[in-house]
C-alpha cells in the first residue's frame, strides 16, 4: 500500500531513531476515528462517535493481517481480568441492593463499553504506536471544530472543559514538527494563560511538561542523575513553582470564592466517599448511587456548612451521592470487586509514568503520552467515572500496553 512519510526537523531533538509518520490508509482511519470524539449519541446514556467507531477500525486491524504483539502481552489480558472483576461486583452489588433497571442497565452498558474503548485502543496503538499520534492529532482538532460548530464562547468555564484540552493536544502533537525550545515557550504561555482562566490542573500540567521537555532535552536516551541534571531538574522546578503561584496569586481575587467552594466540594465528597466504602467494604450500595440516600444528606449537610461560611448559598442536594472520584464511586457502586479495576489502574498508571519521564528514550510521543498518563491518574483520585472520562481512561490503558511491550522489547536485546 502505497504511503507518504512526514519527515521531522534535524532541529528537533529526539531520540536516535526517530518514527517516521507515514499516511497511509490505516493512519487516516485512525485520523478520522478521532475527530467524532465530542460528538455525543444519546441512547440508554452518553454514547460517542468515536466509541462506534474505534471497534470498527479495530476489526479490520485484526483481519488485515498486521502483527499485534498486544494480545500476546500479559498486561492487556491483566486489565481484561480487572474489568471483568469489575463487572461482577456491579452485577452482585445490584442484584443484592435491588437496584432498579433503569440504574444497573446504563451502568453495566457504561462498563461494557469501557471495554470495547481499550480493546480497541489497545489493538490500534499495539499494532503501530504511531496511530497513537494520529488519533490523539484527530481528537484535538475535532474537538476545536465541535466547539467553534456549536458557537462555544470562549470564557474560563469552556477552556477548562473544552478549549484547552483540545489546545494543548494540538501543540503536543505538532511537537513533531518545530524545535524543543518553540514547544517550551508554548506550554509555558498556555500554562500561564490556563491559569489565568482558572484551569489551574491544565495549567500547572502545561508548566510541568515543559519543565521535563527542558530537562530531557539534555538527556534524550535516559535521565541520568548527576551534578547538572539535578541542577536543571532543581532549577525547572523552582520556575515551574514560581510561575504557577505568581499566576494564581494574579488571579486570587477574581476566582477564590469559585476555588473555595470547588475545593469544599471535592474535599467532602472524597471524604464521605471514604466513610461510605469504610460501612461497606465488600458489596457496593447499587449503580448510578442508589441506595446511598443516607451519605447524599450527609453531603448536603457539610457542603451547606463550608458553603455558608463563604458566603455561598448550597444548591448540591440529591437523593443520590457518588463521590467524585473513580476509585472511590466504583467502590461506592459496586464493591471491592469493581474498584480492584481502578486500583489495578492506578498502579500501571505510577508504573508507566516512572518509566516514561526518566528511562524511555525521548521521542515525539513522550510528552503527550506524559500528559495522557499523569491527567489519567488525577482524575482517579480526583474525577468521576462518567462518559466523558471512558475514553481517556482507554487510551491511558493502551498506552500502558505499548510501553509494555517496549520495555519487554529492551529485556529481549539485553539477553
């Protein structure tokens, strides 16, 4: 099949034998795969394009031939188990909560195509991890035009959840193409610019990276600890640091009653999440947080308590409570079991990250696989297990397959 390689700049600083991306048939597919991804079906729940899609493009992966050392790797199978451990506790946790259908049918759904997501990522990046850069490329771009589609302002409220995801993407992915120190001064302007409009992970997240890309431009092959690269890795922290309290401290005034009652919010939800799980440690209270009327009123209660104290009136009342966070709402809903799937997550997550910022040689993936990695394991402390994250906590689950097989690939030329 005939195909076009995109060479990089002999500026741009990589590792020895950087990937070529070519365009072929496959890497336009993915491309296109990518560009549905805000694009919402409402069925049973929150369905998106590139969720019909992706098992699609997978599919043909499989039947076209290419060899995909995922399915031969332990890990892929490892989070296979995991999510079946995971279903089972929301099925016995419902059929012992007497959770209604209209409950546990979304939720098992909403599990179910988790596992078509990071199956079919896991193919798609297995077979060629350049198809990661593809799709993620697409993602980003599809993402701007849905927002300028639909007439979306920009403000802080849409940066934060729309704008800025998709911004930053699109910076690290053309990455490829322009010199380190331009990809630097990019992330710190949008880092500085994240924080101005009150995204303050995105943005902290935008300055951290540069701060690695500063430091790893030294060291492509591997983060050797000496007298210089702690100097440097000393000196970025103290910029980063630097950087991130003289814009929050701009910008205090402006947002800190938002801030306050955000970080109010977050903090009881974590903590009554945990005195939730601690009454019932094995068997979940039902999906979708039916049964948890008991801990929704004790929600209610504190958040109006620290609410007031700000000025601020509570409207966060329900019949329901699901803490605002993976580990803690799987655990919530159904059981151990369930949660054994985020922890399982969580600790390839910590694993994979390690591994990426001071042992893979650099190369043009490195920062967006940095980002995709560290962002996956704060949203599940810090982030709900909804629709919006499925896809994200897929393709983190795929990028952790492929580094994988490269590390086996490292122990096989050792021998």
């Amino acid at each position: 099949m005939m195909s076009i390689a995109i060479t990089q700049p002999v500026s741009l600083k990589l590792s020895k034998n950087p990937d070529k991306l070519n365009i072929t048939f496959f890497s336009l597919f993915v491309f296109i795969c990518g560009l549905p991804s805000q694009y919402i079906l409402n069925l049973m729940g929150e369905l998106y394009v590139a969720e019909l899609l992706l098992p699609i493009l997978a599919v043909m992966l499989l039947l076209s031939g290419k060899t995909i050392p995922v399915l031969k790797q332990p890990i892929f199978w490892g989070f296979s188990l995991a999510w079946m451990s995971m279903m089972m506790g929301y099925i016995i946790s419902d059929l012992v909560a007497g959770t209604s259908p209209s409950n546990y049918l979304r939720a098992w759904g909403r599990n179910v195509v988790l596992l078509s997501d990071f199956l079919a990522l896991a193919i798609l990046a297995g077979s060629d991890k350049r198809y990661l850069w593809w799709y993620i490329l697409g993602t980003a771009i599809g993402s701007l035009i849905y927002l300028r589609i639909n007439g979306t302002l920009l403000d802080n409220g849409t940066w934060k959840f729309g704008y800025g995801n998709a911004t930053v993407m699109s910076v690290l992915a053309i990455g490829y193409f322009i010199p380190n120190l331009l990809s630097i001064g990019l992330l710190i302007c949008i880092g500085i610019f994240s924080i101005y409009m009150d995204t303050r992970g995105l943005g902290s997240s935008c300055l951290i990276l540069a701060g690695i890309l500063w430091i790893r431009n030294a060291n492509p092959e591997k983060l050797h600890i000496s007298i210089k690269s702690l100097t440097t890795i000393f000196v970025a922290g103290a910029v980063v640091i630097s950087i991130i309290l003289i814009a929050m401290t701009q910008t205090g005034d402006e947002y800190s009653n938002r801030r306050g009652s955000s970080n109010t919010v977050r903090f009881e939800a974590i903590k009554i999440g945990i005195i939730a799980v601690s009454d019932s440690p094995l068997l979940g209270f039902g999906s979708w947080g039916e049964g948890t009327k008991k801990y929704a009123a004790m929600f209610h209660k504190e958040t109006d308590r620290g609410l007031r104290q700000m000025g601020q009136s509570n409207i966060l009342h329900s019949q329901s409570f699901m803490a605002h966070s993976q580990i803690l709402q799987s655990w919530m809903e159904g059981g151990v079991l369930a949660a054994f799937f985020f922890l399982f997550f969580f600790y390839h997550l910590i694993k994979s990250l390690k591994y990426v910022v001071f042992d893979r040689p650099f190369g043009y993936l490195t920062l967006l696989i940095t980002l995709i990695l560290f962002s996956s394991a704060g949203n599940v402390i810090m982030s709900p297990y909804a629709g919006s994250h499925r896809l994200g906590i897929a393709m983190a689950i795929a990028i952790i397959c492929i580094l994988k097989i490269e590390k086996n690939r490292q122990s096989d030329d050792r021998i």
